[in-house]
C-alpha cells in the first residue's frame, strides 16, 4: 500500500465520489474539495504528494487556484481534470505549472498512470537531490544541472556556483566583494571586475532569450536575483 496522499478537486459529486472510491481502493490516502476556497484552505492544511485538481470550479477557478499554489509550491504535482474543448486552459494550465492533464470522460486506468507517473518523477527528483527553485529557474547542486522554463542551461563550475550564491540569497542584493568572497574565496581578492564579467556571461545564459531577467543591476551598490515582472524592451 502507497498511503501517498492526493487531494481530489473536483465540484462534480459523482466524479469526486468515483475518483475517491478508486484511488482508495489503490491504496492512497484521500481528501476532497468542491470548491477553489476549499480546496486552498485544504492545501495549505498538509502536505500533500499531488494534488488532482478539475479546471472549472465555483467560487475561484481551478487556474487561479494552481497560480496560488504555484506561486509558493513549485514541487507538489498537479494533474488537471479539463473538459474536452478547453484547449485554452489546458495550455495556460502548463504554462502556470501544471505537470499533466487528462481530459474528461477518462478512463480511470489512464488517470491512475499518470498518478504513478508523475509521483515517480517527483520521487526521482528528491532522489537525485534537493532542487534550488526560484520563479522559473531551478538548480540541482548534486546533479549540477539548471534549467529555466524547463529547458536546459549548460553553464561552467564558476557560473554555477555564482548561481547557487544568488538562489541562496533570493531578493538580497549583494555587493561585489560579498559575491567575490563567497564565490572565489580570497585568490581574487580585491580585483572586483571578475565579479562583473561572470555576471554578464551568466545574464546571458539565463536571462537571455525569456520574457524576464531575473539577475538585476542594483546601481552603486551590486547585484540582486528577484523576479520584477519586467518585460524585455
């Protein structure tokens, strides 16, 4: 038996009913919830190790709900119920953060393959090391691997390293001889422009080419990792 938990959010009785008695049966631990207020209250009760969650709901859109969890979860997956013609939620669904979607009527063996698949790959993430998250950036210090927007960024042992300083130190603005020192230790000490450069090769890599730069220039005092929304000009 799993006793992995899973958050059923879907406003359908029949539906919730029919999931809950299957999901059970397969050895899961349940919840319910009719509602996105419900449903967030719930959420933010437990943990949870994925969340199923029907697009449309009464009181808060099953979106809107997976942007609030998103916005501080980037790690608990979550599989849509969608309706047959809601192309356009499906896409922003994946876009905001969902791991996968099934469209309704499914067939319950499909659903139950997707749990397990997506509980595997999460399982195989914390295996494999625990992941540096920030926005649509994420890091693997045991794997060295860092990917924004789930594409691949190939970058050098300093470059990494730089970027591991900045995702532990999320909104703090740094100043160079802070970076200098927790990146190059004392070998450079003094010779600030080093700092400049390899801020400029990692902007390009990881800011460039995507709608927001991350890596911000703080005028007269250093440098800062923190998501402003800013559109590129």
């Amino acid at each position: 038996m799993s006793h992995q938990s899973i958050l059923i959010v879907e406003d359908e009785e029949k539906i919730a009913r029919v999931l809950e008695l299957e999901l059970t049966y397969e050895g899961y631990q349940i919840e319910k919830a009719s509602s996105g207020y419900d449903a967030l209250e719930k959420y933010r009760e437990q943990a949870w190790d994925l969340i199923l969650l029907d697009i449309m709901l009464p009181e808060m859109s099953g979106v809107e709900l997976l942007r609030r969890i998103r916005k501080d979860d980037t790690s608990t997956p979550v599989i849509l119920l969608t309706a047959k013609d809601s192309i356009e939620d499906k896409v922003t669904g994946l876009d905001i953060g969902a791991n996968d979607y099934v469209t309704k009527p499914f067939q319950i063996e499909e659903l139950l393959a997707r749990i397990r698949a997506a509980l595997r790959m999460r399982q195989t993430e914390q295996e494999t090391g625990e992941w540096l998250e920030f926005a649509d950036l994420k890091l693997n210090e045991s794997t060295r691997e860092v990917y924004r927007n789930d594409q691949l960024i190939e970058l050098t042992p300093r470059e990494f390293d730089l970027l591991v300083y900045f995702m532990n130190n999320q909104r703090h603005v740094l100043n160079r001889e802070q970076i200098l020192d927790a990146v190059w230790g004392f070998e450079y000490y003094g010779d600030t422009n080093v700092v400049d450069v390899y801020i400029r090769y990692l902007r390009k890599k990881v800011d460039g080419g995507f709608e927001r730069d991350l890596i911000h220039t703080v005028r007269g005092v250093g440098y800062v990792l923190k998501d402003a929304y800013e559109t590129k000009k």
